[in-house]
C-alpha cells in the first residue's frame, strides 16, 4: 500500500489529502447523492452486480439520471483498488448530482460528482480477524480490524421516518436520522442503534440490518417496512434457507429481540456480527457475549462462501 491512499474523483486518482469536491456541489449542500458501501475480499468486490443493481435504483428513486453504466463505476472501484495496492479493503462510491446553482429544485441536465474512496481491511473467509473499526459503515479511523467483539445494541427514541417521507430502499448522503440515533448512544456507550419504525416496531440498525432467533426460525424485520434491503442481509437470507433453516421477514416488537435467544447484525464491513446485549439485558446465552450456535454456524457459512468465492479456497 502505498505512504498515502489514492481516491478517485471524477475520473482521476488523486492523493486523499487533495480529493476534493466544490462547495457548491449538492452532495454537499443538500445530501443529494447516492451511494453503496461495498467490501473487497482478494481484490475483488463483493457480489457487485447486487450492489450495482442496488446503487441504480438508489439513483432512479432520487431522480439522478447520472448516463454512467455499472461497468464504468467498477472500473474506477477496481482502479482505485489497484492503486492503492489493496486486495481486502472498505469501498465507498459516492455519486452526487453535481454542482448546480444554490436552488434547492435539481435541475435536470447533470454533471455527476463520482467519487470512489478505499481503505484497508483485514482478510476475509476463514480464519478472518476481529477488531474494531469504530463504525461499520463510515470507515473513518485506522483499520486495524473490522469490529471489537460481540454488539451491544440500544433502543433509540429517534425513529426510522415512514418510507413515504424518506425512501428506506436508497443510501443517500443524507444520514441526520442514524447520526441522530448514534448520538444517543454517548450515554450507555452501546455500539449500534436498535431503531424502531413509526409504529414501533423493530426496523434495524443505524448502518446494520437485524436479525434474530427465538428457537422457531431466524426472524428479520420485512421489507415492507423503513428498512434499508441490505446485500449481507440477503447473502444470509440465501445460507440459511440453503441450510434448510426457517427464516421469517415480519413485524416484531422490541421485546421479541429483547427476549430472543440469539440477536445479531449484518452489513459489508461487519458481515455477521452477534449481539451481546439488547438494551442492559443479555441477548441470550450465558451473558458473555459468546455467539450463539445459530449466529456461529451462519457465520462459519459466511466465512466459507468468502474463502471460496474471493480466495480459491485457500483455507478450506
């Protein structure tokens, strides 16, 4: 890797401390932008054609018609990657509308902003590392590893908004609501946010999707609802059903994760991470903190679909 990391912005790699975008850009001023959080596993990005598909549609329902095809995208992506000499690594690529006069109505012809950030991230697959990132989304801070230890999760006052105020299926640069329910965290100093939707019912994370098990299937908060369709949370979704494993998109109250016998989250950077507590109380187990036999054998099958799809099953 090299002294200092390459960006790439707007067609052109640049040293990190000289990546910029103009004041007057609308990512900026408004949080008008799409975005995906992706993870590379030996220099290749994982599943990407879900990520881009994901990143369109993040795009059509801001209206951003930004004329860049997926190819171009993973190109800058694998350049960025090469560049940077990093085979395992955190990847953001951020697509903005560009700049525009200070108006808050877009203006339809567009000049995109794109840029692709990455940093480096342990190895993946079996035998992956642990370790703390500090956030499993920003990628801010040194990356020593990916997170430190099981989650403790806290039910936050600040809620997910109604998908008909704010789209849950599109990552955009706006992201005041999960900063908002991070913020409540100083108090107890819990790792990850567990919010609810309008009603009150569980919807996920700050930057993570949920899951848990009460001994009857591997339960996760459905669709339907302000909940964000993650790309980790599908990967798991296929090896538990794979593995003949009950799974079950619904509505569940708070108390139902409270009272589960095992909890964890997903994202690109976490991947599978158990959850220790859920608000004060043990989220099943022995109170350790120890992962579940559920949480432990999806992992495992995670880790194993990584060694064998990103490493030729090196350590198989």
């Amino acid at each position: 890797m090299p002294d200092e990391l390459q960006y790439h912005v707007d067609g052109d790699l640049v040293p990190a401390d000289e990546a910029t975008v103009s004041v007057e850009d609308r990512g900026f001023a408004y949080g008008d932008a799409a975005f995906e959080t992706l993870r590379a596993y030996g220099g290749e990005v994982f599943r990407w054609d879900a990520h881009a598909d994901r990143l369109a549609d993040a795009c059509e329902t801001i209206g951003l018609d930004h004329g860049l095809a997926a190819a171009d995208l993973k190109a800058r992506i694998d350049e960025t990657l090469a560049a940077n000499d990093l085979a395992d690594a955190y990847v953001k690529c951020s697509i903005t509308r560009g700049v525009q006069p200070g108006t808050l109505d877009p203006k339809p012809d567009v000049d995109p902003t794109v840029v692709v950030i990455a940093k480096p991230l342990p190895r993946g697959g079996l035998g992956a590392e642990g370790g703390d990132s500090g956030d499993g989304d920003s990628g801010d801070g040194g990356w020593a590893a990916v997170y430190d230890g099981p989650a403790a999760i806290q039910t936050t006052k600040t809620r997910k908004p109604s998908p008909r105020a704010l789209p849950a299926d599109a990552k955009t640069h706006n992201y005041l609501n999960g900063i908002l329910a991070r913020l409540e965290l100083r108090v107890t100093g819990a790792d990850e946010a567990l919010m609810l939707d309008p009603e009150g019912n569980v919807a996920e994370g700050a930057t993570s999707n949920l899951f848990f098990s009460d001994g009857t299937a591997l339960k996760t908060p459905s669709l339907d609802g302000p909940i964000l369709p993650g790309i980790t949370r599908a990967t798991v979704i296929e090896i538990a059903e794979g593995e003949g494993i009950p799974v079950e998109e619904g509505t569940y109250a708070p108390d139902e994760v409270r009272e589960a016998n095992e909890v964890f989250l997903t994202n690109s950077t976490w991947e599978v991470r158990p959850v220790a507590t859920v608000d004060g109380l043990s989220a099943g187990g022995d109170g350790d903190g120890t992962a579940g036999p559920l949480t432990t054998l999806i992992s495992r099958l995670f880790d194993r679909r990584i060694e064998e799809t990103h490493y030729d099953g090196a350590r198989l």
